[in-house]
C-alpha cells in the first residue's frame, strides 16, 4: 500500500517488522528482498509520489518536485559544486540512466586487503546478487535503435581511435530514446525503484509512506525501536512514528544518513568524514549536420579505457535543452545565435574518481557539504576532457566548446593540445557532485568505521545500514549496481537471522 502522507490529517503511527529508511537503490532493493519472507514493511520517503504520468519534458518542474533542494543543493569548497540527488519516491533511481556496473575487481581489492572487508562483502556472493538483480530488471547494453546521433558517433570515435568503449549496460524494457531520463522515463521503460522493486514489495504487502522526513531512529538502550518524523501536509507538518520490533534500516544516502544518525545520537569520529564523490563535467561538440541531440538514450555509451590511468570514464550525455542553453557562451544575439544552432550540438561528460575527501555535517538550513578536488584530480580531469575533445574530433566535430572560463570558447581540430594549459582551479569548470560514497563507512573496529560488518552501526544491536554511506572509497564507475547488490546481501543475510 502507497499512503501519501502529504494527503494524511491525521497522525500516522504504526508498527512494523522492519522500517526502512528511504526508497532509492539500498532502500527498495533491501524492501524487495525482506518482501518475500512476509515480514511487514514501512519504507519511508521524504520526497513525494510522483507517476509516471506525471513526467514531463520541461527542467524545472522535474527540479521543483523530484530533485533534493530543487537541483541547488551544493558542496562548498574552493569551488561551488551542486550536488545532484534525487528526493521522491524511487529516490535517484528515477532521473538517474539506470547505468549498471558492477562492483570493478581492483576497486573491490583494497577493500578486502586494506579494509578487512572480505569476508563481510565476499565478491561471490555480491556477484550471486547482481546475476539476480540483473535478470530481474532486464539489464543490457542499451539497444543500436535507441543510440541516435550522440551515442552512435562516440561508438565510431572510439572505433576510430581503438579506445575501450561500449554501449553502456543499463535496465530497461525497451528504451525509445527520448533523451528525458533526467526529467523521468515518461514511458515507464527505465528500471528505476519506482517502477520496478518497489511495486514488488507493494505487492507483498510493504507500506510505502511518501512526504515522510525521517528526523531521528528511536532507541531504547542500544535496540532500535522506531522511526519517528514528519510528513510534509498541505496543512503543515505533522508528526508520524513508524515503530520496528526487529530493526531499522537506513538507506538515505550518504548526504542524508550521516545527518539522521546524528540527530539519533549515535557518535562516531568517523560519523560524516571520509565523504568521497564523482565529480563530473561535460563538453559540447559542434557539427556541420544536425545531431538532433535529444533523441537517442540519455546515457548511451561510455568509455572506460582511462580509468584506472586517470581515474576517468567519459560517456554520452543528453541534458534537457534548458540546461544545455545556459551552458552556451555568450549574450544577446550571440548567446541567441549559439542557441539556434543547438540541433548540431552533442554533449560527451567526465565522470572523475577523485582521490579528495570531504565531509557531511547537519547545519541550519540542510547538509553542511564539503569537498575540495584535490590539484591531482583536476590534472586527472584536465586530461581526460583532452581525450574527450580528440574523441569529438574523432567523430567529425568541426570544433568543441570546453566551457572553461579564462580559456578559449573555441578549439579547432588540431587544437586539442591546448587543453594541457586549461587552468586547474576548480572554479573554472562548471561540475556537479553525483555518486556520493563513505559518510557512514564500514569497519571490522569501532574505531575505524561507524558500521560493523554485519551491516548495524557499531555500538547498536538492529540498526542497520546499507547504502553507499559505508563503503570505504569511491568506484569509480556508475554505483546503483553496486549499491543494490550491497542491500541485497544485507537484506538477504537478515532475512535468514544472521
């Protein structure tokens, strides 16, 4: 059962085998698994229900009713950097591509030999999990009809250049290639939570509450007992209590579940710090020929060849034509006619696996986010927008628009080279935050970590997380597969009382 706790008069206060908090990749995937033991379920969503009716094409009404603080929440460092998050139900998974890359091996790695996390994460059976998750929502590369003009020439670029590349691997029933996954699959083809596990529960009879602000996990001694909240009415804010006689399940993110266990008065050093992320940033190829940029899959291709040399991965990217306009240069009749000749524009992004750390903090008006990409991060990033721009060359671009300020607007063919001087300030690039890792990390001690490796946050006997608050370092690559698998062997292990 939905219950849309912004329609609710009343207090809401029931009791529940398990409550979970948040409904994205941890939160449903970890509902769909505990579904099928038949134990009761309250999954909690702060955002609204939004269906898929309701998607449109247009930016701001998706930022408005999707997006956490309206797309304007930022981390704050040398450099502004908004941090993308998605606040409705389905969480992220509902303007993200639903990109699936399994955990890489040499990122799993340090985690087992650095980390003591082998036996608590075992690649086997994170690998069980994915072959399931991925049968179930139909995970493959997306298909050649769906590709249009942006994926298809990055396909012949990397040809061109013998670069590792490939369509990219995502669940769908069917992409038609609308270019819209930012603002919502408006055919319901996107595998997202919303769509896919959390009917699944619904189905097996979860309560699924939306407009519902988890504040704090009530204790009593070191048992969790309950959620209590607000639900976001016409009326006002009103108070819920979700009670949980065999656990809590945090699963909000790694912004949001470092801020609800603090405000639960659970304690650690390590409690918001070690805040990893994907910074990212893209670049526009200019054509001769109409692109016609908004039809083919949002996120098509990607190629992988850089990423451990420069802890890089380039893909496609299709962005609603209002973002794309407020990224060309210019003003007045330039800026105007830079939008006219839109239609032969396509825009290829870098997606960086930084190496700096930042921190998560509740403050007065919503996270406190810090991160500052560390010199060598930027050089990394710096090179691969270099890679990106003889790709597009590559493809047939008679120029590409970098989109750094203090540097040329413009760069020819042959002119790539010049991309080795752009400046490495931060503050010249125009990034986003997305991929957030490591606020509530898991540890073997209590004082390495916040999180045991049976999933309960250390000093606590059934609170219990598993989003990407706890893994031990960025990926690197897409997470939401990682993630699910993540919850699924939580889930999993507590359903047969381990």
């Amino acid at each position: 059962m939905i219950v849309d706790g912004a329609a609710l008069t009343s207090h809401f206060e029931e009791t529940f085998d398990w409550v979970i908090v948040g409904s994205g990749a941890a939160g449903a995937t970890a509902a769909r698994v505990l579904s099928d033991t038949g134990a009761s379920l309250c999954v909690l969503e702060e955002g609204p229900a939004v269906k898929t009716a309701e998607f449109g094409d247009r930016l701001w009404p998706a930022l408005s009713k999707m997006f956490r603080g309206q797309g304007a929440q930022v981390a704050r460092g040398r450099a502004y950097i908004p941090v993308i998050q998605g606040a409705c139900l389905g969480g992220s998974t509902v303007m993200n591509s639903a990109i699936m890359w399994r955990l890489p091996d040499d990122v799993w790695e340090p985690w087992k030999t650095e980390y003591g996390l082998g036996d608590a994460l075992p690649l086997k059976e994170l690998h069980a999990a994915w072959d399931a998750i991925e049968l179930e929502l139909n995970v493959r590369p997306v298909a050649e009809e769906a590709w249009g003009s942006t994926n298809r020439l990055m396909h012949e670029a990397s040809a061109k250049l013998k670069v590792s590349a490939a369509p990219t691997r995502r669940g769908d029933t069917g992409c038609r290639g609308s270019a819209r996954c930012l603002t919502g699959c408006p055919h319901g083809a996107k595998q997202s939570m919303l769509v896919s596990y959390l009917p699944y529960a619904e189905q097996r009879g979860a309560t699924i509450l939306s407009s519902a602000k988890a504040d704090r996990v009530v204790f009593s001694g070191d048992r969790a007992t309950a959620v209590s909240g607000r639900l976001k009415t016409a009326g006002g804010l009103r108070p819920f209590v979700a009670h949980a006689r065999r656990g809590v399940i945090v699963a909000a993110s790694a912004i949001q579940t470092p801020q609800l266990l603090a405000a639960s008065r659970l304690f650690s050093p390590h409690l918001g710090r070690h805040f990893q992320a994907h910074p990212g940033g893209c670049m526009m190829g200019v054509f001769d020929r109409p692109m016609n940029p908004w039809f083919g899959a949002t996120q098509g291709y990607d190629a992988d060849q850089w990423r451990q040399e420069l802890r890089a991965k380039i893909e496609t990217i299709a962005l609603p034509p209002e973002m794309v306009f407020a990224r060309l240069p210019g003003a007045g009749r330039r800026w105007a006619g830079a939008i006219a000749e839109s239609g032969h524009m396509l825009l290829w992004a870098v997606q960086l696996r930084a190496h700096a750390k930042g921190s998560v903090r509740r403050g007065p008006l919503g996270a406190d986010i810090r991160f500052d990409p560390e010199p060598r991060d930027m050089e990394n990033f710096r090179r691969a927008l270099r890679k990106t721009a003889e790709l597009f060359f590559a493809a047939g671009a008679r120029e590409v628009r970098p989109g750094i300020f203090d540097f040329p607007e413009v760069l020819k063919p042959g002119e790539e080279g010049l991309l080795d001087s752009a400046p490495l300030d931060p503050r010249n690039y125009s990034m986003i935050l997305s991929h957030l890792f490591g606020t509530a990390r898991m540890s073997a001690r209590s004082g390495d970590g916040v999180v045991g490796t049976d999933f309960a946050v250390h000093g606590t006997e059934n609170c219990y997380v598993v989003d990407s608050s706890i893994f031990p370092t960025n990926l690197g690559v897409n997470p939401q597969e990682a993630i699910m698998g993540t919850a699924w062997l939580a889930a999993s292990r507590l359903a047969q009382g381990r």
